[in-house]
C-alpha cells in the first residue's frame, strides 16, 4: 500500500523516476523519459512557434515552447489522474501514476473484475481532455488572436483535443483499446478475446501513424517534422504497449484442459493449539486448516514456518505458525478459472483456502502447486 508523504517532503527519485507529488495517496512520478521527449517537442515546436508568430524571436519561441510542454505534461496528467481517481473508486487499487516520453500510465494493481469497469475507467481519460478541450476552447475564442497567450492557450486546446481523439482509437494499450477489449469481453465472455481485438486495432492504429506522417512529408506540411516525430513516438508506443498487453494476457489466462480441482490439496483441519510438530506430521502434504476450540479458524499451517519452528520447539502450538485467512485468501470452488489466477497473481500469500458452495473447506491451493502447473501446461 502506498504509504502518505508530507507535503513538504522533498522530490525524490524512485524505481519509477521523480515522485512530483501523490494523489488520493497514489504517487505521481516523472519518468526519466520524460525529458526526453520533453527536448523533442522543445525542438520540433519552435520553428512551428516562429512561423505562427513571425515577430517573435528564437529564445521567445523556445521559451513558448517549453511552456507548451508543460502544459501538455500538465493535461496529460489531468487525463491519467481520471483513470486513477476513477479505478479507486471501483475499489481497485492504483500502484502509481507515471508521465513519460509523450504519454503516461496510471498502474492499476489488479484488472477490472468486469467488463463494466474495464470501460469506465478507459473512457475517464478521453472524458477529462474532452472536458480541458472545451475549456481552453472557450478561453482561444475570448482571446485577440495573435499574441503569446492566444498562441499557447490555443494550442493546449488542440493538444487536449488531441489527446482525446488519439486515446479513443482502437488499439491497446489505448483506451480506445481498453474500451474495445470490454465491448469484446461483454459480447464473448473472453478477455483474451478483447485483447486480441485490441492488439489487431493496435497494428492497424500505428499503422495510420506512419501513413500520416508520409503523408506530411510528401506534401510538405507545415508541421511535417513535428508531424513525423511525434508519429514514429507513438506507433513504437502503440506497438510495444500491445505487445506488452498481449504477453499479460497469456500470462493471466487459464491453460485449456487444465482443472482447479487438480491442484487443490485435500484440506485438514486441526486444533490451532496442536503441536507444532504433530501438525507437520499429520499434514503429510495436505492443507491445514487451524481452528480454535470455538471453532473460528486461525488460519492454515505454513509449512515453511512450521518446519522452522518445529526445529527448536516442536511442542510449541501450530497456530504459531499461521497463514492467515482473509477474504482474499478465500477461493469458491465455482469461481471462473481466470478470476482464481488474478486473485492468486494479486494477493501476497503462498496458499489459497477453497470453500465448497456450502461454504465448507473443501481444500488448499497453493501457489507453487499453480505455478509449477502453468509451467508445464506453457512449457
């Protein structure tokens, strides 16, 4: 969980570049990249800002320019905190939002249960520069056409706009993507099947970027490098953003042919004030519930930790060594084979405690057992 910082604190760099500030406790990072691509727009932009504005000077024009950049940073900041802000209220956990090259990326923890949620929280994004869009758009009609201020408003206009309608084309990881991948799931009952409609969109959306930039070259646009800069940008982000997306995919997805009922161990309980050694020998590589004498159970037996302490205190009791159970450790028997996976790939505990549709224990699963699994079916 993201821990609170205080809002003196100074900036700092982290695994995921320069934390500028955290949101609703979601940490907002400038990645290293992004001055990268910060540079390249400074330097595509002035000669655009020269030709715009013919009175102004170099050193105003790249002064002009960085400021749009800072803006852009800023609207697509806005963009991102809508997934954010959005995803926390569904009750799905964000990692971190991250700003880099041209883009950014709100890391949610876990993937949206639902088709539902999966679009709503792609179309927030689109919705906020849509929003900005109009805003600026009101301030560029009040404005004297002409002067540094008209210029910048104006062009952060086009820039949210911009954004908006490149999001919303359909290829991942766009969230244009993202709300073609729950259309797809909705109407199928697959995931995957929406990630692959959504990694075709990206072949076919990168593949118009290219086309638009040549196209500014061969009729000599006025922006054309600008044009063939921030197209070559994006495609490579498309590209690689989907292959990423499609490599999760398969990792997510449950192999054919595999059943749940194959990995789960038979479960037994025991007294939670068992010996510690008497319960590892009991186990005999089955799952171990530990209940109290007034029958709420304390938790399963960890067999790592157990074998620890049965090393030196063998008659110590069980529940000493204890995995607890908690909602998120508790897997129905009934319960889709892909939601099993995500919730084994989400939560932090090395066994899962499977309950029948009466509720009772009906065994253990445990994440080397599942993840031995997976290798052999993938191998």
């Amino acid at each position: 969980m993201p821990s609170t910082a205080s809002p003196h604190a100074r900036p700092k760099l982290s695994d995921g570049g320069l934390l500028l500030c955290r949101v609703a406790g979601v940490p907002v990072l400038l990645s290293p990249s992004w001055w990268l691509g910060a540079v390249l727009i400074v330097l595509l932009y002035t000669p655009l800002v020269g030709r715009i504005l013919p009175g102004a000077g170099v050193w105003e024009c790249a002064v002009l320019a960085a400021v749009f950049t800072v803006l852009l940073a800023v609207s697509v900041l806005l963009h991102e905190l809508g997934h954010c802000l959005v995803a926390l209220r569904l009750g799905l956990p964000v990692r971190r939002v991250r700003l880099f090259l041209l883009g950014g990326l709100t890391e949610i923890s876990r993937t949206p249960p639902t088709p539902a949620q999966e679009g709503v929280i792609a179309a927030a994004g689109p919705a906020v520069s849509m929003v900005l869009a109009l805003a600026t758009g009101l301030g560029w009609l009040a404005l004297v056409p002409g002067g540094a201020i008209w210029l910048l408003v104006a062009q952060t206009c086009v820039a949210n706009l911009a954004v908006a309608v490149f999001n919303l084309l359909p290829g991942l990881p766009l969230d244009g993507g993202r709300m073609l991948r729950a259309l797809t799931w909705r109407l199928t009952g697959r995931r995957g099947s929406g990630t692959t409609a959504g990694v075709v969109g990206a072949g076919l959306v990168a593949a118009a970027l290219i086309g638009w930039a040549l196209v500014g070259l061969i009729t000599n646009a006025q922006d054309q490098w600008l044009r063939l800069g921030v197209s070559v940008l994006m495609a490579w982000f498309v590209v690689a953003g989907a292959s990423a997306e499609h490599s999760a995919e398969q990792r997510r997805s449950w192999p054919e042919g595999l059943a749940l009922a194959d990995l789960v161990r038979p479960v037994l309980q025991l007294p939670a004030e068992s010996p510690v050694g008497d319960a590892l020998v009991a186990a005999a590589g089955r799952g171990v519930v530990l209940v109290r004498a007034d029958g709420v159970a304390v938790g399963l037996l960890d067999q790592t930790a157990a074998e620890r302490l049965a090393m030196h205190a063998p008659r110590e009791p069980a529940e000493r060594a204890a995995e607890p159970v908690d909602p998120d450790t508790i897997l129905l028997d009934g319960e889709p084979p892909d939601a099993v996976l995500e919730r084994v790939r989400s939560v932090l505990a090395w066994q899962f405690l499977v309950l029948d549709e009466e509720g009772r224990p009906s065994g253990v699963l445990r994440r080397e057992d599942l993840r031995a699994a997976l290798r052999a079916h993938r191998g």
